[in-house]
C-alpha cells in the first residue's frame, strides 16, 4: 500500500474520530484521534507513516502562536505583580518535572533523559511532542505521558473545582471578542511559515515554537484593538492533527511493548507531579488573597482550556491566567536549553538523535 493510499485513509478518519472524541469531550481529542488513526495504519502496514517536514513545520508554527494569544491579553501591570508568585509555582512545577523525568529515565533504560524530561513537565501538552522533535526526544512517549497527564487533570479538575468555594458565586465573565478577518489569516499565516527560520537565523532555542510565539507576541503589541492573532479553528484542528500523525505515524510493535513496560512508572509519576501542584497552591492563598479555587486553577499541571473554562465560570481573577502563563514562558525557556543542561546536542534538528535507547 503506497504512501498516498494510506494518507487518503488516515486524514478522513481522524477527522471522524476527532469529531466523535470532541463531542464526547474527550481532552485533546483532536490529538488523540490522529494519534489513532496514524498509529493504527503505521502497525497495520509494518511501515512508519512520514509527514511532509514544510507542513509540520508549518502546524507547530500554529501551535506557537496559540500558545502566545493569552500572553498578549493579559495587562502588563497585572503579570508584574504576580511574577513572584509565577515564579515560585514555576520554580515548584520545572523542579518535579525535570527531576521525575530524570527519574524516570534512569529506572526505564529504554528513556532518554531527554524523553523522560518532556513527558513529565507540566504544561504546553500540546506543544511537547512537536518539541521532542526539535530536542531529540522520542515524540511517541512524550506524547504518551503528556496526553495520561492531561486526561487524570481534565477528568479531576471539575470534580476537585466543584468541590471549592467559587469566588464569583459561579457567575461566568465575558467571552473576548475574535477577529476573524482575512487580513489577520494572511498575518496567522505568514507568521507561523517563517517563525522557525527567523529564530533559527537569530539563534533562539526550540525555533520552530519560540519563532512564531515570539513573533506573535511581537506584532500583536500593534494590532489595533479588537485585533487579534487567534488562529481560525480549521488551522487549529489541522496543526493539532498533525502533532498526532507525527506521533502516531512512528508506533511499532518494539515501540508499544517497551511504553507497556513503562507505563506503571509514567502513571506513578504523574500522580506525584499533580499532588505536588495542589499542595503548592495552599500558600497562594494568603501570599495572594486569593481562594483555593482560584490557587488550584492557577496550579494545574495542565489542561489550560478547562483551567480558563472553570476559571471564568466561577469568577475567578487574572491570578489564575496569569501564573499558568509565567509557568508557560518558564517551561518554554527551561526546554529550550534542556540540551546543554542534559550535555545533549542543541537541539536544532531533533533527528540526529534518537529520543530512545532501542525502544523501536
């Protein structure tokens, strides 16, 4: 079976299966789905099932972006503030992420340091895989331990939220306003084509999601107001779609018996890694006057759209967005040099090395 014959087959089903696990709610369902599909055909065939590199690069350029809109929304004042208090959830959150992963990859001979790392930090799930591409991490477990995380989060985070005092008495704010124009396209567009070789040429770590992240943060500072450099939906889906085949398209059977191996170890490491989340937020609660409700939230290892969901449902304040935000830039920055501090490559080009010691 050609290449193209299985692609005709791959992309209508995840699609169909992207559908049906979003109308389920299931968390990233979009990745999952392709993930599935790609996957399925990749052990059906006995063959990998390669992605074009310009259309990949091009998705993790969206994912970039996505990951700057709420930066760019929140005032200036209000991040000054809460920096401290960022940092030290930061500082919490990196601290039992890299050591877990280095934990994690010195009981699991088959994870590389670099693996173990990116499937334990907390944050940017979606961004991850496409990251372990750059840093030389096996895409295929991060993006196993990374979804495990985010589904435990999103399925406790309404049960635990429900439970909390709210401090808005459950009254939901406004929506933000998007700007849907094809200028604004043409900008996502252009953006997320020459994120990547812009940064590289300006020597900035993980090009291909700090490029675009940067740049968006950059001109959204210009945008008039009621302006904004959210991506249309269809480029969502498709980029998140694609941070699936891309880790779906690379499963064997070596590959999946070694993840069997593991996953006692992953799903140890990921209760520990949440545990650790909430105790961090009881201090905020008085270093912030805030309450728990919002100091869980701002501390979530994850699961960013159903922190913001929960968050405007119940009146929560900027402290919540905020702090998941200076997390965000501190997960990004510590990933972008985890090659040196790992004495790796520099992570320019993912595929020189292999994220796994002969797990397929």
């Amino acid at each position: 079976m050609s290449t193209l014959v299985r692609w005709l087959i791959v992309a209508p089903l995840s699609v169909a299966l992207g559908l049906l696990l979003n109308h389920w709610h299931v968390p990233a369902g979009w990745i999952l789905a392709a993930i599935l599909a790609s996957g399925s055909m990749a052990l059906i065939s006995g063959r990998e099932l390669p992605i074009n590199a310009r259309f990949y690069q091009f998705s993790r350029g969206i994912i970039g972006i996505l990951a700057a809109v709420p930066l760019v929304s929140v005032p200036p004042r209000d991040i000054v503030s809460l920096l401290p208090a960022g940092v030290f959830v930061t500082t919490v959150t990196l601290g039992i992420g890299v050591g877990g992963g280095l934990l994690l990859a010195r009981s699991q001979p088959s994870i590389s340091r670099e693996t173990g790392v990116l499937s334990m930090l907390a944050g940017a799930a979606s961004m991850m895989p496409a990251i372990a591409t750059e840093v030389g991490g096996d895409p295929r477990y991060v993006a196993l331990g990374q979804y495990l995380r985010l589904l435990a989060v999103s399925m406790t985070l309404p049960l635990v939220a429900g439970l909390l005092p709210m401090p808005g008495g459950g009254q939901a704010t406004a929506a933000p306003v998007v700007q849907d124009s094809w200028l604004m396209m043409a900008v996502i567009v252009l953006v997320a084509l020459i994120g990547q070789p812009v940064a590289r040429a300006l020597h900035i770590p993980v090009p291909g999601m700090l490029g675009p992240l940067l740049l968006t943060v950059l001109i959204s500072a210009f945008l008039p107001e009621g302006h904004t450099m959210l991506p249309p939906e269809a480029l969502t889906v498709v980029s998140f779609l694609a941070v699936g085949w891309v880790c779906g398209g690379m499963l064997s059977v070596p590959a999946l018996a070694a993840f069997a191996r593991q996953l006692p170890a992953t799903i140890a490491f990921i209760v520990i890694v949440m545990a650790a989340c909430a105790l961090s937020a009881l201090p905020l609660t008085s270093w912030l006057g805030v309450t728990y409700f919002e100091a869980y939230l701002a501390t979530s290892p994850g699961a960013l759209e159903t922190v913001l969901a929960l968050g405007s449902e119940g009146g929560a304040g900027p402290e919540v967005v905020v702090i998941q935000l200076i997390r965000l830039m501190g997960v990004l920055a510590v990933v972008g040099l985890l090659p040196r501090l790992l004495g790796g490559s520099d992570g320019s080009d993912g595929s020189e090395r292999s994220g796994t010691k002969g797990a397929g």
